[in-house]
C-alpha cells in the first residue's frame, strides 16, 4: 500500500530531534497498551502483518496526528472488531486463554515466522545481481516505495519465512526465501549520496528478478 505510513525518501516532516532523557512509556496507558498488545495474538490469530495492515489503513490525517502507541491502539481495535470480538457470540477462532503462569515460559520461547518450505526454491545465491519489482499494491507489502525498481545484490539467504503479503490479506503465510539485499545509497537516493553508504534490506523472493 502506498500510504504515509511509506515515508521513506519523503521531504518536508522537519528534524527528527530526539528527546533528551526520553522515558520508555510517556503515560500509564501506553504501559497498557503495550501488554494488551502483547497479550491479544494469543487470544486471537492475529500476526504481526496484519497489525501493520491495519495501521496502514489509518487514515493519513489521524495517522499523522496519533503517538506510536494510539497508531497500537486503533490498529488492534479494528482487529477486535474485524474479529467480532465485541459481539454478544464472542470472537472467532479465539485461542484457550494463556494463563499467568505460562507467560513468562511463553516470552523466554520466543516466536519465529520461519518455517519449513522444501518446495520452495532458492532462485538467487550470494553475489546475484538482482532488481526489485515496481509494484504497487492496495495491501500490506515490505517492499518500500524507495526501493522499488532498484538494482542490488544478495547479501544472504535467510531460509524460508511466512510472506508477509500474502500473510496479511489472510491468503495464509506461503513461505518463500528471504534475502538480505544491498544496495548503494546512490541506487536508491541519486548521485547526491554518499558514495561509503550502502543500505541493507530483507526482501522476499517475490519482490525480486535477476539483473539483467
């Protein structure tokens, strides 16, 4: 989704000035925010592509207008109600509840969107040239704008992870590789850029092609 959410190589938003002495949480509610944040994907099956999803569906000007933590805040109520959640029948799919005592067991075991593909085939191999597709979708999608239709070349493969596309249009995760790309700060930003600087990006093989 191209939305302004995407603004990377955007102008005009002023100095990032950063705070002196910036606290973890401004207010009670964001401590909140943050464990019902956590809290709910056990609950609900939800992932993390779709929270983004609904976050880019933000209007531009509420967006603009909203902390990080109300960006949480409206993202995961569009998700309860996207889930009937708020309905007298209750959510759908709702997971058992996590109980207090698993919890601390629950974040040491970590969570991973790596998965196991072995039809999935590895097309690119450290080294290849490669370039990003230009596409421009009306969902969720990692590709951002600024990368689009640029020349790089693989870094790594990671291994075979959950497509977060197809993963937030609900099209379930269809997993594929996914490689660290590098690009020179000149490809993406014009001559302008520091020749020193190169940006590395994880990209999935479904944003790729070979250079020609």
């Amino acid at each position: 989704m191209n939305g302004i959410h995407d603004m990377g190589g955007m102008d005009g938003f002023g100095a990032v000035v950063p705070e002196a002495g910036e606290p973890v949480f401004h207010a009670e509610w964001e401590k909140r925010m943050f464990a019902i944040a956590a809290a709910v994907p056990f609950a609900l099956p939800f992932a993390d592509d779709h929270l983004r999803r609904e976050i880019e569906r933000i209007p531009p000007v509420v967006y603009l207008g909203s902390s990080y933590y109300e960006l949480w805040y409206h993202a995961i109520m569009a998700l309860l109600a996207e889930r009937n959640a708020f309905s007298p029948a209750g959510p759908q799919g709702a997971n058992p509840p996590l109980q207090a005592d698993a919890v601390d067991a629950a974040i040491l075991a970590g969570a991973t969107t790596r998965m196991a593909a072995p039809h999935a085939v590895a097309r690119f191999q450290p080294g290849d040239a490669v370039v990003t597709r230009n596409i421009n979708p009306h969902d969720h999608t990692r590709l951002p704008r600024y990368a689009r239709g640029r020349h790089g070349a693989i870094l790594r493969n990671h291994g075979t992870f959950s497509f977060a596309d197809s993963n937030a249009r609900g099209d379930g995760p269809s997993p594929q590789h996914l490689y660290a790309v590098r690009f020179t700060a000149q490809e993406l930003w014009g001559p302008d850029a520091s020749r020193r600087d190169d940006l590395v990006l994880d990209l999935w093989d479904a944003y790729l092609e070979p250079a020609s």
